[in-house]
C-alpha cells in the first residue's frame, strides 16, 4: 500500500540524470534510462507512475518516446513530464499538446521539479482511486456490475474468436429477505460480505472474476473453464459457504444461511445475452427446485 511510487529518468546527459537521480531517490523509487529507447524498454518493463523525460536524444527524441508510449495499451496511461533545453513555448505547445502532463525548461530549479514530480504523483493516486471506486463494489469490494459487463463482453468475445470455453454462474443467496428481516440489515450485509469474500477466493483461473451483480446476487466469470472445471469451482465454493456455518434459522432451506447457482458454459455461435440468460435460467430452476443446490445447463 505505501510502496514508494515509481519514477523514471529518462535523459541523454549523465550529469543531468544523476541530478534528478539523487533529488527524487529519498522520496521515490527511481529508475533511469539513458536514451529513447531504454527509456521505452524501462517505462514497458517497470510501469513507472511517472516519466522525467529529456526531449533532445540523440536516437529517439522525447516526443517520438511519448508517442510510442501512448500507442502502447500497457503504457498509454503513465504520466509523462518534459524535462528540457528547447523552452520555447511552441517547444512546451508541442510536448502538451501529445499527452504530456507538464513541461520544465532546463536549466532547471530543483524545488520547482520536486513540486511538480509531488503534483503529478498526487494526481495519478487520485486517479486510480477514481478508477478503482468506478469499478468496485462498495460494501463487496468485488468487482461491481459496470467491470462485470465490460468483462464478460471481452471475454466473450476473445473465447468466441479463439474458440475456448468460457463459463457464467450467477449465485443467489436463499431467503435473504428473510435473514434481514429476522437478524436486521446491518448482519444482513454482513453475511453478505461474507458470502462475498468466499466467492472471490473461490475462482482462481487466470482472468477469472467474481463481480456483485446486483442486491444479494453474484456473478461468476470463468474465461477459459469447461463445464466439468467450473462446476467443481462452484461445489468447492458451496462447500466453502458451508464451512461459513452462518445461522439462518428463518430460511425454510435449513438452519444455515445457503445459496442456489444457475450455471452455463457457452455454446458454439451464442452470444453474451443468450449465456447469461441461460444461467439466470438455470438459478431460477435452482430456486424452484428447492434451493442450496446448482443446475448447470446440460452440454448440448
Ligand atoms: N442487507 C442487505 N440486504 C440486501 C442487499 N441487497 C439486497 N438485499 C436484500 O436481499 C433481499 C432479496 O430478496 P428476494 O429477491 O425476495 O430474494 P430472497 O429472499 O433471497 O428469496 P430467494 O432468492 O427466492 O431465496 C431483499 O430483502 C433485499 O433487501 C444489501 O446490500 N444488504
């Protein structure tokens, strides 16, 4: 959480590299290049908060390494401050106007660097926070519903294009008006929580994704996973709900809290709409069935 943010320095001239170097390295981690296409190699190698960059190199100048950076996904976002010679203001127009955050003429104040580094940093924080609360639930903390749908649309897209699998569970907690109604809101988001916490654990795939749907009820993504794999993913987690051993004594189910999961593993040609509709089929017939139980829909 307090890992010192990042910075690279990315200047031609060792004296001025080392300058910067010795100012910023109390404060921050510091990572130096000696020419554009280090400073390339570092910023895709490292993902610094932020780049220093000197404009005037001699195989790849400034703004040809903030270009490139911008067109790669991976480093479109790192902020990038101008660190140079040219001071005219067409010079600083340029730079700005590619992306850069701001722009310091050599020679330059070291006061004035810092408090411009701590500016920019600041923002960057702010920025990821931002980030971070437009796509995370709130009293979950799993991802929310907006991150959901843009994943499930990417992941959709990419197993149908290379023909892998891809697999949807939505879970629904059994009876949880009644468990609100019976140990008050408060316990309800709790369990709630809980119940949370135990499904993010429980998917553990590479690009695997517990999300809160909606209310009482979660998604699971599964990118990559047949029906047989995702099916001993959800027992594993009804199992774990189990060991939770969370008292429900108003649920007409049992004396513990459970929950019902539709599932569905998505079928050649099918688009996004029709797998989840599948799923929500199948955690309907899991509700009428009983409850505390999975219905997956059946391979073709
Ligand atoms: N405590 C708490 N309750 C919530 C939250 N979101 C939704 N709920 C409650 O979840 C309950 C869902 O009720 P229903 O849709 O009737 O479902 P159910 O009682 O679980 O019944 P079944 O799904 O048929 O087993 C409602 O009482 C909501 O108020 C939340 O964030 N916190």
């Amino acid at each position: 959480m307090n890992a010192l943010q990042k910075v690279l320095v990315a200047d031609d001239d060792a004296i001025n590299r080392g300058v910067l170097a010795e100012l910023l390295k109390p404060e921050y981690t510091v990572l130096l290049a000696k020419d554009g296409t280090q400073a390339l190699e570092r910023a895709t190698r490292h993902l610094p908060d932020l780049i220093l960059l000197d404009v005037l190199m001699p195989d790849m100048d400034g703004f040809e390494v903030l270009r490139r950076l911008r067109d790669d996904p991976r480093t479109a976002d790192i902020a990038v401050i101008f660190v140079s010679g040219l001071g005219r203001p067409e010079d600083e127009a340029q730079g700005l106007k590619l992306g850069a955050s701001d722009y310091i003429a050599k020679p330059f104040n070291a006061t004035v660097v810092m408090a411009r580094v701590a500016l920019h940093l600041q923002m960057v924080r702010q920025r990821r926070m931002l980030e971070r609360l437009a796509h995370v639930d709130g009293l979950t903390e799993l991802a929310n519903r907006r991150r959901f749908d843009e994943t499930f649309e990417a992941e959709h897209a990419l197993a149908r294009r290379r023909g892998t699998p891809l697999s949807l569970a939505l879970l629904d907690i059994d009876a949880f008006k009644q468990y609100n109604d019976h140990y008050g809101h408060p316990a309800g988001d709790r369990a709630l929580r809980a119940v949370a916490r135990t499904a993010a654990a429980s998917v553990r795939g590479p690009g695997d994704l517990a999300a809160r749907y909606g209310g009482e009820e979660l998604v699971l993504l599964m990118p990559g996973a047949d029906a047989a794999t995702a099916g001993a993913v959800v027992d594993q987690l009804r199992d774990a709900l189990g060991r939770l051993a969370i008292d429900h004594v108003a649920s007409p189910v049992g004396p513990l809290l459970t929950a019902s999961v539709g599932g569905a593993t998505l079928l050649p040609g099918e688009d996004a709409a029709a797998l989840f509709a599948a799923a929500d089929a199948h955690l309907y017939h899991a509700k009428q069935a009983g409850r505390d139980r999975v219905v997956w829909r059946a391979a073709p």
